[in-house]
C-alpha cells in the first residue's frame, strides 16, 4: 500500500477499547461495525447445543473480525478474548469507502479474505490428523503468524491460553490435551514453561506436524 492508504488506515486506529478475558469482544448486534484487534489473544469459536465450545481459529493482533458478517449473512461465529485484549471498532461504512477509493486497501482486503479462507480448509484438513500433530500444527502457525508482527523469535513464543483452550481448538477431551502436550515434551519436540513455548528444531518439528505455511500467503511479506 502508499503512504497514503496507510496513513488512511492508520486514521481509523485511534480509539482503543479494553476486552477483559474471557469475554466477548462484541455486545449487541451494531452491523456498522468491523472490528481489529491491536492486542491480546482471542478467538472465532461456536457453542454447540451440548455446551461444547468449538474454537476455529485463533484472532492475533492485526487481524480483523466480522469484515464479512453482515446483513443477510448474518454472524456464524462469535469472537471472544482468550487474554486481556484491546480492540478498535472500525466503521463498517467508512472501510468500505476506503476499499472503493484505493486499489491497495481493496487489494489488502482481498488477501485478508483469500488468508482465512486457506487457513479456515488447512484446519478443517489438521482435524484428520492425530492429536499430537493436530497440536504441533497449530503451534507451528502460531509461531509463524506471531513472528510476521514481532512476537516470536526464530525458536520461542508466548502463548498466555489454558490448555482448556488447547484442547477446545483440537476438538478433544481436557484430559487428553494434557496427555498430548506431556507426549510432545517426552519426545523432546517441545518445552513448555510459563507460558513460553520453545522449539528447539523448528524445522523437524514442523516436518512431524506436516506442516507448510503456504497456505498462510505470507510470501514476500515483511514483518
């Protein structure tokens, strides 16, 4: 994008709310609203009818919500805040002016669209995958997407969610979560200490999850 496609982005960015974990990051039904989170851990997840929460994917800062749930489409998911988030409430109205008027923005729209849809199938794929590779999948995007805005080094990052939220992403028991982060310790893949998780072989570790971060489109993209 030009200088002057970011500089009207960035004017959309100045008011900040706080999200306290654990709750949702929208009350109500406002279809005027886009919403980007700046800070913080959340997720798009479904309560089933049997009370299970399901968690589709993770929300890391940079990304936007609800860009396409509007109108007749109406809201299939809702986003909640896994840690203390803080989050800007874009005009629905105003970005899509934005779009029309600059070809960059509306090119970057379409690559955020064209990025959730990739990531949305390589998850509904990492779900035939065992338990402990469905895990070391997710790990591996996380390390990924977390070092593309600056919060990973090359090996480790932080990630302040319970294995509650783990076991919710994998679609398995909280008692298994457990036992498949233990295999993944034993078999010297991973450490996993106050949050930080490292990788001391990043590149076998992602030859076991089979993973290929193509499908994430961030080639050729600086930090």
């Amino acid at each position: 994008m030009s200088q002057e496609e970011r500089a009207e982005l960035q004017a959309l960015t100045f008011t900040r709310r706080a999200v306290a974990a654990r709750n949702d990051i929208v009350t109500g039904d406002i279809p005027d609203r886009v919403y980007l989170v700046m800070s913080g851990f959340a997720c798009r997840y479904k309560v089933l009818r049997s009370g299970t929460r399901r968690i589709v994917s993770f929300v890391l800062p940079g990304d936007l919500c609800y860009m396409h749930d509007a109108g007749a489409f109406g809201r299939d998911l809702r986003v909640g805040a896994l840690t203390a988030c803080s989050v800007v409430d874009l005009s629905r109205s105003k970005l899509t002016e934005l779009i029309s008027l600059h070809p960059g923005i509306s090119r970057a729209m379409w690559w955020v669209t064209l990025r959730e849809l990739r990531r949305a199938r390589e998850w509904i794929v990492n779900d035939t995958r065992p338990a402990d590779k469905r895990l070391a999948h997710t790990l591996c995007e996380l390390l990924v997407c977390l070092q593309v805005i600056g919060l990973a080094d090359e090996h480790s990052f932080e990630l302040p969610v319970s294995q509650v939220d783990l076991a919710d992403v994998l679609g398995i028991s909280h008692v298994h979560i457990n036992r498949v982060v233990q295999s993944l310790r034993a078999s010297g893949l991973i450490t996993w200490s106050d949050n930080l998780v490292a990788i001391p072989d990043v590149p076998a570790f992602k030859a076991f999850a089979e993973f290929d971060p193509a499908y994430l489109c961030f080639e050729g993209f600086g930090p």
